[in-house]
C-alpha cells in the first residue's frame, strides 16, 4: 500500500505533466476528478518553487 505523501506526490506530478502537454486546468480537474482549484494551487507551488529560481 502506499503512503499519502506518495500518492500526493503522484497526483502533482501528474498535474505538472498534464499542465505542460496544454491541457486547461479545468481538463485535468475533470480528468483527475478534484476541484480546478486544487490544479491551480499545484501549477503555482511548482511554478514558484522551480521555473522562477
């Protein structure tokens, strides 16, 4: 079975994948079942933490 931390880290790196194949938030919101603002908070985290260093 897998830990939470796992498939948290899963579900943001699918978003992050998704995100950069163009697909609109509210796409992978429908795709992965979750609200879009969850898809909007994942794509600001990691646009903070790793394309603006």
């Amino acid at each position: 079975m897998r830990s939470q931390t796992e498939v948290g880290v899963a579900l943001r790196a699918t978003i992050v994948l998704l995100s950069a194949q163009g697909l609109s938030a509210a796409s992978i919101s429908r795709a992965l079942g979750m609200p879009p603002r969850t898809v909007h908070g994942c794509r600001h985290r990691w646009c903070a933490h790793h394309v603006l260093r």
